[in-house]
C-alpha cells in the first residue's frame, strides 16, 4: 500500500540535469547561472512528479522528528483569531504539557483543509497529528495516504479509521436542556454556531430534540438562533432574544463563549440573568466562573482530553499500542447562578 | 565567532566506535547487540563533546526549516496552562496568521529558562524565534551563542542585543492611574502579579508612582496587593480589598484576567464596581468586554505585536533587515463602565 516517495533523484532524471541544479531551482539562489529554459523544465519535472522537498530532512541518527501537529480549525467568523474560544487556549496547553514531559513539540496550524496540510505534514515528518474540529471527508481520504498516526478529536468522522477522542455530545445537549425543562422552562432557545453534518452542535441539537421529547415538549425550529461560536453573535442572538416574541424562559448555548455574549445581548436590551431569563452553556471553560451571574453548563474535562489525545498519539508513535483507539469522556451538568426554577 | 559544531563524526573518534553504533545508541534501539560498556563509552563521549544531535537535520535542498519557536512563560501560580490569560492566545494567533501567510509554522513551547531550550532551538533548527516575557540574564547570555535571530516580546532586556518589541508599560501605568485621579480617586490601589526586575509590571509600577507624584499623593506601600497575574489571585486581591481598613476607593489591575478576579471578588463581598470600588485593567483583551461591567483599561494593540513580531523575524530571516529594530507600539485608556466619577 506504502507508495514510494519521489526522490531528488526522479526529478533530476525526469528534468536531465543535476541534483545540484535541482536543489538551487528549490532554494532560489541567486548567482547561479541556470538558464530560464532549465528553471522550467526542472519545474516540469516537479509538476509531473508531482514531488514534495523534504524539507524537515530526519537526520541520519533518527528516523523521528518527536515533533506532532496540531491542525486547530479557524475562527467561523475571524480568519485571525483562532483562541477567541477559549477552549483551544486550554486544550492546547494540556497536550503542549503532555507532550514536553515525553519530549515532544507541537507545530501548530490554524489550518484549512484545502490548504494541503498533508504536504505540510510530509515536509515536515511529523510524527503524528492532532485534528481538532470536523473536515471535508475528502480532507480526511488524503490522511490516510499519510501513513502518520492520527488522532482526530470532536470529530464525528463516519469511516472510523483514526483513532477518536471526544464526549457525548448528544448526551451534554440532553443534559443542559433536560435540567432547564426541570426548572420549569418549556420555551427554550438553541443558541449555536453552525450545525455541520457530524459536528458536536449537530449532536448537542439533538440531545436538546431528545429532552424535549421526553417531556413531551414539541420542537419548534423558530426557538433555534444559528449563527458563528463566538463572543459576537452570541451577543446578537442575546438581543434578538430579548426581543422574540416566542416566549421563551430559556436559552441553552452550545458553548460557553457565546453563553456569555449571550447574557451581554440580555443585559443590554434589559433583560436580567436568570431573573428574566434563564442561561446554560457548554464547556465549562473559565469564561464560565468569570461572568456574571456565573455560567451553569455542561462541563466537560478539556484538559483530560488534551492529555489523552497526546498520550494516544506518542503511544501509537512508540508502537505502544496497535489497535484503534476510541475515547468518550463524561459530561455532567454544573449548576452555578445563571438559571432560576420557575416552578 | 562561530563555532564549528560537534559532529557525529567526532563523537564516533572520540568514543572509538562506528557512526552506525552512536546512532543505534542515540536511538536506542533494541535488539543490537551493544555491550554496556560500549554505551557508557558512547555516552561518555556525548558528554564530553557536548554533542547535540541534529534531530530536525536540514534536507539536502534548503538550509531553512521555516519553523519559528515562540517561547511562552508558564502561567506564574499552574504548570499546565500558559494560555488561561487571554493575553497569550490573541498574541499567539496573531503570529500564527502573519508567520502562516509567509509560509512559516510555528514550534509552541511553554518553556522553563533551565530546560536547555537553546538545545531544542539547535536541534529544531529553528530559523528564529520570538520570547515573550523576562528570564533569567543568564538565558539571554547562552542564546546568544545561538547565532538565531531572536525578537524578544514584552522584555526589558538590559543589553539590547536581540530585537525587542513592546508598549510603553510604564506610560500605560500612568495613564491608569491618571484616569482614576481625574475622576477623583486618591487611594488607589495597585494590585499586580511579581514585580520582577525589568519586567512589565515594575514599568506599570513606576507609572502608577509617577501619576500619583504629579499629583501631589504620597505613595503608600499598604495599598500594594502582589500575587500572581492570574484570575484567582484577582478574586483573592478583590476580596483583602473589600476589606481593607486603607479606604481604597479604586483599583488599577495591571492585567485584564486579575480586573476581572478582583469584580468578582469585591461582588462576592459584597462591594458593587464602580459604585462602591473603581476599577482599570490593563491589556484591552476581549475579557473587558465581556465582563459585568464592562472593563474601563489600557489598550495595547496584542494583535500588531504579534504581526510585527512575525514580521520581524522573517525579515531577519531573509536578510531583508540587518540592523537592530526595538519597537515601541503605543497604549491608551478606553472608557467603559467600570470607574466612577466621585469628584
């Protein structure tokens, strides 16, 4: 299955002129008299071959690199800022922890799919991948030439080939929407960021579809706010909020970072939290202790997961283990000051 | 100047061994058979050379690596999450997108001074790297020996010898301070992380003195609180404030996450911002927008300090710059809500 990797070599021969030529073509050089005519037939012979400079160059005294990627998906909104969310800042810390006490460094990547990361990868020999996030299955199809353990982490990728590490998140939506029908709310808003197919928000409406269904509660697409995970649009959906006329009591958030944008888009249109309305998050990130009132959400243990993802990926490089692994870590419901029971 | 680097070669004479048996070695493989004696010999050598191993090894068809090291501190009070302070993420993406667009990747290390990053650097290969925040003179010293173009961040590095960019720290604390007294604020109190030599907050520090000297108030060492520059410490800060017999009536944070904790921690006694107590942070990172009320602070302009950071580096990288650059960005007070006007 393993195809040969195109060499210096190949192309030399495909283009007929020196290695040394070759070489001064990738690097640029200046003062090197090669003609025009031969700058294109060596880019040809590239082109053809379709061939990638291993530019990380594993020396001669080992095969490895120790070095693992981080592929971290873009801000929806932002093409900047990709730890606005505060869960990348401490998922990252976590496997940058992990990876140092076994003596690993991270590369990392806000990365688009189409951004041939996989060439990245190649260049740079990484030893292993971390995916945060979901990707084109195209995306995921060209991984597995890469023959690089991979990790792919809150991903609902369909042909379980990597190993997976990520929550119930389907689970978390039930439980956040269950403890607010319980507080007595029956109108209660999904405030997201985009539903992808096989994506956690895609999983955490459903949760919501399941606990009202249990409680015989009818779904009504008009309590759902769909927009970008982020600060911004969480205060957009906050004021819309406060401005429905859907009567609702409650809003469950799919992650706390729009929670609290949320409670900003109340409070600026008047509205007081939990007094008038009724908030639950998702995370547990620290954003949630910090708002006020503090954030009652669906906790789930981001630094566990950091940890697992790294000790998975330089298990599977030390070859000490084989077979695929699949993580689900627990979610619960942490109860603080954002939701009143209107009992 | 530069020294000629130890070779495999020459650790291969000095043990009086095969380079194939250093390597096996360096790898440790199993299944050689090595004898003990002939590892310590090869261990021995590796020592007494100061031997490094050329793990990223440059290939045959460039001598970049296009790979930066930013070195971030670890948070001062935890080990695991360098990133709980906004401060880093937005600093990091910023870096990240510039670095990415000119086809650099980054190497992230939440470093100790005393874990021989420099060995890392050398093996990495790194064509540059960016430090953010102060270290011991003696690391500053040893990277020299480095030959690796350097930026360093937020550092008040006494023998300029690196590239530096940051902010006026000390007018930032002036301005703070300023703003509290105009709004009629005298007991103000000052409420940081270390106040290390020739870092951030001991420039903060001098400002904050110098507002109040031109003021004609004596400063007053009681209304110092010093901790970590953390949200925790901020909270505990808040909490010693709501009861100080000293009669602060405002407080300058010299970080956004401590402002937030020391809201907290004032509401968690009872004391409502601005009403009872005024409060300024510092940083203008997207807390101060979020937090309840809103944070009136020192704005610094994070993500051009990553952009030029970046840029920096990679012009020095391609020769593009030769000179020293030190790069000064400028800071101003944005008012939001949480200072009042008590004249």
């Amino acid at each position: 299955m393993k195809k040969k990797r195109v060499s210096i070599k190949d192309v030399a021969r495909e283009a007929g002129v020196s290695i040394a030529t070759i070489s001064y073509v990738l690097n640029n050089k200046k003062g090197e008299s090669i003609s025009d005519e031969t700058i294109n037939r060596v880019r040809e012979a590239i082109k053809k071959l379709n061939y990638v400079p291993n530019l990380s160059a594993r020396s001669l005294v080992s095969k490895r690199s120790n070095l693992i990627g981080v592929v971290i998906p873009q801000a929806e909104a932002g093409k900047e800022f990709m730890f606005y969310n505060p869960f990348y800042g401490e998922f990252l810390s976590s496997v940058e922890y992990e990876a140092r006490k076994k003596g690993f460094h991270l590369l990392i990547s806000g990365t688009e799919a189409d951004q041939k990361y996989i060439q990245v990868a190649q260049n740079r020999g990484l030893d292993g991948i971390i995916i945060v996030g979901i990707y084109p299955d195209s995306f995921f199809q060209e991984l597995k030439q890469c023959q690089i353990p991979i990790v792919l982490v809150d991903s609902y990728c369909s042909d379980h080939y990597f190993h997976s590490i990520g929550i119930n998140d389907r689970h978390g939506g039930y439980l956040a929407t269950k403890h607010l029908i319980e507080k007595g709310h029956r109108k209660i808003a999904f405030i997201s960021g985009m539903v992808k197919e096989n994506g956690v928000n895609s999983n955490r409406l459903l949760g919501y579809k399941d606990a009202l269904e249990e409680y015989g509660i009818d779904f009504d697409e008009k309590l759902l706010y769909l927009g970008d995970t982020n600060f911004e649009y969480g205060i957009k959906a906050g004021a819309r909020l406060a401005n429905s006329k859907n009567g609702e009591t409650a809003a469950f958030a799919t992650a706390d970072i729009l929670a609290v944008g949320v409670i900003k888009g109340l409070k600026e249109n008047g509205l007081r939290v939990p007094e008038d309305i009724s908030v639950v998050g998702f995370d547990d990130v620290y954003l949630a202790r910090i708002t006020d009132p503090s954030l009652t959400t669906v906790r789930q243990n981001i630094a566990e997961k950091g940890r697992q993802a790294a000790e998975i990926i330089i298990q599977t490089i030390e070859n000490e283990i084989k077979e695929k692994r699949d993580i689900i870590l627990p979610v619960d419901i942490v109860e603080r000051d954002s939701v009143k029971d209107i009992n």
